[in-house]
C-alpha cells in the first residue's frame, strides 16, 4: 500500500504553451536519465520521484521510468541536483542538435 504522505503530494506548477512555455529552441542543455541509476526503474516501485516534485515546470513524468517533455524542460538542472543517485545528468544541446537550434 502506498505510504499515505506521498499520495497528498503534487508537482507545484503545470507546463503549458505561452511566451516562456516551449523552450526547446533556447535550452542549452537537457536532462537525461540514466534508468540503471533511477530507483523507481531499478525496482518497479513508485519511490522517489523528485525529479517530478521539484521541477518547476512540471515537465516530469511520474512514471516508473521518468520521462521529460523536452518542449518545455528549460535545462534548469534543478532536477539533477535533487535527483539522489546521481542518475540525471546535464548534456550539452550541441551534441544532440550539431549547434542547430531549430532541431
Ligand atoms: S532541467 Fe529543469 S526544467 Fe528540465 S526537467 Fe530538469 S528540473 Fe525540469
Ligand atoms: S530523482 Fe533520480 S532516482 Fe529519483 S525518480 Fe528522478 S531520476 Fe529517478
């Protein structure tokens, strides 16, 4: 049975499109997880997750695998300062996009 604190918690903001909403084009970089390192993929189980709680834009999934909306992640990194185990790191655009901000 889930522990009943973490079922009152919610994520403080919700994404949405607007003039700060989609980012992708300016972000500098981006968040991605390694699951081998991420608690709640290692054991099927819905522990931790506050990449989710602390992102302030809500683009993290509560998902066993978490999953980020790169249209709005704005590359804060907040979520890899908080995450535990060290599973997020911070990547540089320019290895995904060649230094083309329209991809
Ligand atoms: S880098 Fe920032 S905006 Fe992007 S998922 Fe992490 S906490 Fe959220
Ligand atoms: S904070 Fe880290 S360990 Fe926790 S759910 Fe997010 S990626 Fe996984």
């Amino acid at each position: 049975m889930p522990d009943p604190r973490f079922k009152i918690l919610t994520s403080a903001s919700t994404s949405g499109p607007g003039d700060a909403g989609r980012t992708g084009s300016w972000r500098v970089e981006r968040p991605i997880i390694d699951y081998s390192k991420c608690t709640p993929a290692k054991t099927g189980r819905h522990t931790c997750h506050l990449c989710w709680l602390y992102c302030p834009d809500s683009t993290v999934s509560k998902d066993l695998e978490p999953q980020i909306d790169l249209e709005y992640c704005k590359g804060c990194s907040i979520c890899a300062e908080e995450c535990p185990t060290g599973a997020i790191s911070m990547v540089s655009e320019e290895e995904f996009t060649g230094g083309d901000k329209d991809e």
